[in-house]
C-alpha cells in the first residue's frame, strides 16, 4: 500500500518559485562587484533565473553535467545555482583561494564543462585556463560595460547579454528526489579535496531545517545579512532556506572588510546574519576603533571554527547582540548543531549559561550525533566524556563524489572531531582529531588554549600545535599574531592562560609571527605551523 498523497518530484528551483510567488516584493540586495549596490525583488530573480535557464540550454547543458561558478555572494551567482539544478545540471562552487594545485585537481575531477566567474576572478581562470581541458566556455557575470578583454582561447560570454530577450518563464523539469543539485569540494587540508554532492533532496530537507526556529529562524520580517561565502560549504545553506521564508537577503559582494559589513548592515537594517569568527573579528575591531553601535543587529550566527568566548561575551555585552554558536561541516550539507541556549534558560543555573552559549549546540530534527571511543562503542552523554563524534541524517554524505567505497561506519559518519555531549543535549567540540595534542598520555584541547588566547585584547589569532618532546613525547606550542602596533608579553599571555589551565596544560613557549596561515576558508592551516616547528623543542 502507499499513501495516497500528492507526490510531485522536487526541483530546487521550486524554493525560488515560491518566493516569486508568495514573497514577490522581498528583495535580494548586493554591495556588487561592479561597484554600487544592487537591488531585485525575489519576482526578478526568478525571471531572470529562467532567462538563464534558457541561455544555458542555449549553451549545450545537460541533464548531469557540471557547471562551476566561482563568485562572491551576489544576486547572479544566486540566480546561476537555481538555473543550474533547476535544468537537471549540478553547480559546482570553486573557491577562489585554492591553491592552483588544488583548483586543477578539482575542475578536472569534476570535469566541469561551462564556468560562470564574477570579474574579479578572471585573471585566476586566464592563468591556469591550459590545465582545465574540460571547460568548454566561461560566462562572465557582468554586463557588457564591464566585460573584461582578456583572451582565454575558448568563447567567453557576457552573462547579462546571455539573459536579454530570453523568456522569464521555464518548463522547469521534475527531477526524482535524488537527483543531484550541487557540488562541493573540502578543502583537503588533509589529501586531495574531495567532492561532495548533494541533491535536489537533501538540500531541500536541509533547508527546512536551517528555516526552522531551532535553526537560523529568519522570515520575510527579517533582514539577513549573508556572509558566508557561497564558494565554501553551500553557504550553510542560507541560498535555499531564506528565500523559502521569504527573508530579505542581504549579500556582501567581495566587500568583506569591516567597514563595509558595518555600513551595509547600517543601511539595510540587518538584524540577524552568519559568518565564520574572522570576518567578525574584523567587524568588532571596526566598530571599537571607530565607536560605533549596530543596534538594528539582534543576532548573529557564529561556526566554521569555534566561536571564541571572548567574543561572544563581546557580542553579548558591548552590542547587545546574541550569538548563536553553530557547527557543522560541508560533508553534512553543512548544518549539523545550532545552540539555542535561551531556549533552555529554565534548565541551565543562571551562572553557566555562557558556558552553554559556547558549546556548539543541538541538532535540528534531520541529525542525529553520537560519540563514540576507537572501538566504535557509544559513550555516555555527561558532558564530561568526550570521544569521536559521528553523525547521520538526510543531509549527511554517504559516499564522496566518485568514489566506490561508502565514507560511513556502521551507518555513521566520523566527523573527524572530538566532542562532549551532556545530558541536555548541547555538543561541544574539543578539538579536531589530528590537532588534539597528547603530553604525557594526557589530552589537551587546541581548541581550548587558543581560545583563551584570543581574549588577550592584543592577540588577534592563535594557533596551539603539539610539537615533539623528549619526555612528554608532545607539548603545546602557542603560536600567535597580535593586531597590527600591538604588543603582548609572554608573561602576560601566560598569566592569562593560568587563570584557566593547570600547569602541565600552559603551552611550553609562546612564538610571535606576522601572519598566521589560513586555509582557503579562512581557517588556521596548522599543517605548514607544524612542518616549521615540529622539532621546536628537540633541536637536532
Ligand atoms: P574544511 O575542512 O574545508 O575547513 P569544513 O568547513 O567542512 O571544511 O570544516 C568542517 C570542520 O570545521 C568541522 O569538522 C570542525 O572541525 C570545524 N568546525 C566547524 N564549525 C565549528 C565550530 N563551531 N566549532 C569548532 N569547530 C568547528
């Protein structure tokens, strides 16, 4: 027997539909790369949107192949990912940081057919054009007065000529459920990136979720600032669940700085919005330079890395803006816990709840996370155990793109993290597997001395690495990069750090460089801090 409802097969670009439809006048507002802001309402994008959809049917897509955008958030690259999978093909966001080992690696694993680039990024396509065999044609996405001249061998197209003339309504295809949208590549800070594929389906549940009130809990009375990149981890999903509530979606451009994010949450009243701890820390040291307020900003959400508590305490107290704290990872889409701490203020003795609030959170309905030892038993959710933490759920990976092998255990995906779970539910992170730092057979948490660190108001990264040790066999080794005409001590890094870690745990010397290294996404990239200092202590 089977239910006898309707069940129409799903098509991603239905979320944007139901936005023309019901949300016509919200609107989708860019600080553009051309310079200037830009303004359409959801009824436009979606026209526009199927004037694309034509211009790449025009161009030879097909059901299945791989179209690659490389963009800032911008109201194109949005109407390029509805196009793309509403046409049955998948969008492939590259990330313009990638190193161009990694860029060939991953265009050609994909074997990207078609790319669509904002201006900025064409010199990167321009140079490594001879190593991406695959690409048939780029489409700048630009108008003609901002066409770039440059030669690439291979047709390149105007996006904004592409559309004009084009009919505003598409006979959108309906795609079976599993059919693939999008694709994203980790960024391989350990081996090659690896691609990760979603579909029309999970995405679509994904969504949901990240709409719900356990989630970013944006609608049409919202005004969100979206600055998670949609080049990493399918911009947490923003893309898909503010225009399914009809939010006014607010996007940075390539103008990240800030300045720019305090001028542009100023003039479009932003309340609520999403970014990894670095983009914050830039936003906060504006405003404390310059003496300013963002009243209108009543949250913010804070993952990718963990929030630190010094500045949630800032968020909290000097801009009266609550933080909610996220974790996630693109294997899962990425959502995998939110930390809605106020919804359990009945629960949760007045003097923890910021102990709470920095704990990474609960999963949504869609979830589910265990941890577990090496031997894959599960362990007790007392907020004191930590082991491996493995997730499931309809958005969670299965298997990596083109791989034959599933990437699951037992059903569950190890996350690569090291977590607590307590006895509400609230997860928190202790460190990343391969950065856990083991002295003496006991553990210390990266995680928690580089947090510590930055609440020093001259340190604006740290980074803890475990480096060998004769005796000990690791000891951690603190490596920080303070503000610009700033300066700290050792003796005052360490005196801060005694306040919270016993002895055996402070790092056993403090290192000053310039500039730490960041990933792609805008993460510490331990990787080549622990290849220079490995043999720190044990000199050779
Ligand atoms: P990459 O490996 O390219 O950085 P992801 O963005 O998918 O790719 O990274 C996911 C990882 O980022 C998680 O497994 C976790 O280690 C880390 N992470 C994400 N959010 C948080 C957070 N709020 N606190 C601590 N770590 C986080």
């Amino acid at each position: 027997m089977q239910g006898l409802m309707q069940n129409d097969p799903i098509n991603l670009v239905s979320i944007l539909q139901h936005a023309a439809r019901w949300h016509s006048d919200s609107e989708i507002v860019t600080n553009s790369v051309e310079g200037g802001i830009h303004r359409e309402t959801y009824a436009e994008a979606y026209q526009r949107t199927a004037q694309l959809a034509h211009a790449l049917k025009e161009l030879g897509v097909e059901e299945g192949d791989r179209i690659a955008t490389m963009g800032w958030n911008t109201w194109r690259h949005l109407e390029c990912w509805y196009a793309i999978a509403g046409v049955g093909a998948i969008s492939h966001t590259l990330n313009p940081r990638l190193s161009t080992e990694q860029l060939h690696y991953i265009v050609n694993h994909a074997e990207d057919k078609l790319l669509l680039v904002d201006i900025s990024f064409v010199p990167i396509i321009q140079a490594n054009i001879k190593q991406l065999p695959t690409l048939e044609a780029v489409v700048v996405m630009t108008d003609e007065a901002h066409m770039p001249e440059d030669d690439l061998g291979i047709p390149v197209l105007c996006y904004e000529t592409l559309l004009q003339g084009k009919a505003t309504e598409y006979g959108w295809l309906s795609l079976p459920e599993d059919q693939p949208s999008s694709l994203c590549y980790t960024s391989g800070t350990t081996g090659d990136p690896k691609g990760v594929l979603y579909s029309h389906r999970s995405n679509i549940f994904h969504a949901y979720a990240a709409s719900g009130v356990e989630g970013f809990n944006a609608n049409r009375t919202d005004s969100f600032l979206m600055i998670v990149p949609m080049f990493h981890a399918n911009s947490w999903g923003l893309a898909f669940s503010l225009p399914m509530m009809g939010a006014k979606m607010v996007l940075t451009g390539p103008h990240m700085d800030g300045a720019s994010v305090y001028q542009i949450i100023t003039d479009e009243e932003v309340n609520k919005s999403a970014a990894v701890p670095t983009v914050w820390s830039m936003l906060l040291d504006h405003l404390n330079q310059n003496n300013l307020q963002v009243p209108k900003l009543e949250e913010t959400t804070i993952g990718g890395s963990a929030a630190p508590r010094s500045m949630i305490v800032e968020f909290n107290e000097k801009y009266n803006v609550d933080v909610l704290h996220a974790w996630g990872m693109t294997e899962m889409s990425p959502l995998g816990s939110l930390n809605r701490t106020k919804m359990y203020l009945d629960k949760i003795p007045a003097d923890q709840v910021l102990d709470y609030n920095c704990k990474q959170g609960r999963p949504t309905f869609g979830v589910d996370l265990k941890i577990v030892d090496d031997d894959g038993n599960e362990l007790p959710r007392d907020g004191e155990t930590t082991g491996r933490l493995m997730a499931k759920g309809a958005w969670v990976i299965e298997r990596y793109y083109k791989k034959e092998e599933s990437a699951l255990e037992n059903g569950w995906l190890d996350t690569g993290d090291i977590a607590s779970i307590d006895p509400l539910g609230f997860m928190q992170i202790t460190d990343r597997a391969k950065d856990v730092i083991k002295s003496g057979g006991e553990w210390i948490s990266s995680v928690d001395v580089e947090n510590a660190a930055v609440a020093h108001p001259a340190i604006q990264i740290a980074a803890c690495i475990g480096v060998a040790h004769p005796k000990w066999e690791e000891r951690p080794l603190l490596i920080v990069q303070t503000y610009p005409d700033q300066e700290v001590s050792t003796k005052d890094i360490m005196s801060l750090l005694s306040e919270t870690f016993a002895k055996w745990q402070l790092p056993e010397d403090i290192i000053y460089i310039d500039e730490i290294p960041l990933t792609a996404t805008g993460k510490v990239d331990k990787k080549p801090l622990r290849a220079q200092y490995q043999d720190y202590l044990t000199p050779a």
